[in-house]
C-alpha cells in the first residue's frame, strides 16, 4: 500500500514571524526531514511514495538527491496536478492521495496545513502531522525517521485502530450554511478583511472556540486553556468571550509572546450541540490561526463541534504496535 507526502513551503513563514518569536523551519530543512522519511520506507519496505507538488519543488529535489546517492527511487513519484501556490494544493493532493488509496498521508506543516489535508479527506486514510509550522498544536515534532517508520509500519497492519484517534473539529456556519471547518480553534476577530491571514492582535479577539485546549499550547487555543484543560479525547470543546467582569488570565499566543486577557467564564459545548453568536461589527473567523470567513454585522454564526476530524496516526503507538507484531525484525540469520 502506498504513503503520501505532503510538505508545504509556505508553512512557519506567516507574519507571526515578525511579531513574535516562533522558530523558522526553512525549505532545506524539510527536504532533509522528507529525505529521512523516505529513506525509512526504502529500507523497511520500498512502498510506493506521492508527493504534492510544490513552488519549491521539495518531492523532486528529495528523488533528484536520493538517486544521486544511490537509493532506489523508482516507486517515487510527484503528482500530475494543477497548482495554485495556495492551500487548495494541499487538500487536493489529499483528495488524489486518497483516491489512490494511500495508506497513510504524512504531512509537513503546522496546524493550517494539517486542517487543509483533513478537508481533502472523506474516508479513514489515516493522517500523521509533523510539526514545521507557527502554530503546532495538532501536529508534532517527530523525527522523519520515525515518521517514515510508523508509516510503513502502518500501511502493513490489518487493523491500524490501535495506531490512530478519530479527531473532534469544529464546524463553521454562517446562516445556517456550513463555511469551513477547523481542527483545533476558530477565533472571530473585529477585522475586515484577510491581509496576512495570521491574526495576532489579542485586543481584536471577539470569541474562541476550541475542540482542545491547553495551558502549554501555542497559539489562540491556550486562552481557554488558561481556565480549563479539554485533551484532544473528550468528547466536548469550549467557547470563551471576553469580559471586562471576567477572569483575567495570562496565555501564550505565540512563541516569546504571552498575553494578558480578561474572559467570561467558559462555556462547555457538547458534541453535536451548536453554539450561536452574534456580533454587530464586521468580523473575521480564524481557523486554526488563519482568517477565512467573513462574517457581516448581524449575521447568525454557529460552531459545533463533531466528531468529523480525521483519523490521526499516533505515532508511537504504531511503533510500538509494529515492534508488538514483529514488523522490525529481520530474515537475516
């Protein structure tokens, strides 16, 4: 069974570098974390590999670099598909990947890239996220080698339920009409208009929703997380609102960058169940940290969280499933 990769370039490159301290991952790095993860599936079991192309073409440079040095490259393969330079890249190579039936997409990114390939996806084809991003609270940062090992482990096991959790996100409508989806939070900020996409200002925050949260995550979702833990296995999300009356709490937003905020008291979503607001003022929603939908003053906005993620691959898990069933050991006498 075949392995996908997706590598976004643009990822952990966004304005939040400007303002905050959030480590740089550059497009050389990724070819050699690619490299390692493909090197890891020659030699266990020379699967079939897809790669999303890309601006920088990373999937050619990693065949171009593993044939000069002698690996066996003929079961890699870039795909033949049109590119727009944009997210829709990453969840139409997701799509394709899974028409293809992959048996696990590996993607290089931070938690924008990992929500764009799980809106590509509409059966089990089980994703593994590694963090290259500015905001990484879905995926995370594996070595390739072991990411190239867990999933070949995992293209070869009959029953990967073990291996992966079937995630919560958090759908978006505006009117009763579904506009997107997001895997950990949508923030709905007082902007107008996209820019950089990236929302950083903390004043401008109007509402958080969050399908998991946590005081050490970064990004938006550690502001509910500084007045309740929810982990990516409970079957709940939650929505904080400011108040001037409220808890003050302190979170940090961004890498360096800790935030003071005063919320109302958080509210506990069930699943299923939607969450209505309003706001008199034009507004943007954020999807895991990035604007995506306006919303005009007045308009009837409903999250609701479901359990309509993708299947994550949970990474040492599978190994240790692989070392369980005998998967590392060799015919070498």
């Amino acid at each position: 069974m075949a392995i996908g990769i997706i590598a976004n370039p643009a990822s952990g490159k966004d304005i939040r570098r400007l303002v905050s301290s959030a480590t740089t991952i550059d497009n050389y790095e990724k070819v050699n974390i690619v490299e390692r993860i493909v090197k890891a599936v020659i030699a266990l079991s020379n699967e079939k590999i897809y790669f999303m192309p890309d601006s920088f073409m990373i999937g050619f440079t990693v065949i171009d670099d593993l044939k000069i040095s002698g690996e066996d490259v003929s079961n890699l393969e870039v795909l033949q598909m049109p590119m727009s330079g944009s997210m829709y890249d990453t969840v139409y190579a997701a799509e394709i990947m899974e028409q293809l039936e992959v048996g696990c997409i590996i993607v290089l990114g931070g938690d924008g890239t990992s929500r764009a390939a799980a809106k590509g996806l509409k059966r089990k084809t089980p994703l593994l996220s590694v963090s290259t991003g500015t905001n990484n609270v879905y995926p995370r940062l594996v070595e390739g080698t072991v990411v190239g090992m867990a999933a070949t482990a995992l293209t070869h096991m009959d029953d990967v339920s073990k291996c992966c959790i079937k995630d919560k996100r958090i759908e978006i409508y505006v009117n009763g009409v579904m506009k997107d989806i997001a895997l950990i939070d949508a923030t709905v900020s007082a902007d107008d208009y996209i820019g950089a996409r990236a929302i950083w200002e903390a004043k401008k925050i109007r509402a958080i929703v969050a399908s998991r949260c946590h005081p050490a995550s970064i990004g938006f979702s550690a502001i509910p997380g500084a007045m309740t833990i929810i982990k990516d296995t409970d079957d709940i999300g939650v929505c904080v609102i400011p108040s001037e009356n409220g808890t003050s709490v302190m979170a940090a937003i961004a890498a360096g960058t800790l935030e003071k905020m005063t919320l109302g008291d958080p509210v506990i979503m069930k699943l299923n169940e939607p969450l209505e607001l309003t706001f008199d003022e034009k507004c943007m929603i954020a999807l895991d940290g990035e604007r995506e939908v306006k919303v005009r003053p007045g308009e009837k906005i409903e999250f609701k969280i479901t359990k309509e993620g993708p299947y994550r691959v949970l990474v040492r898990e599978t190994i240790e499933e692989a070392q369980r069933l005998g998967f590392f050991r060799t015919k070498d006498k």
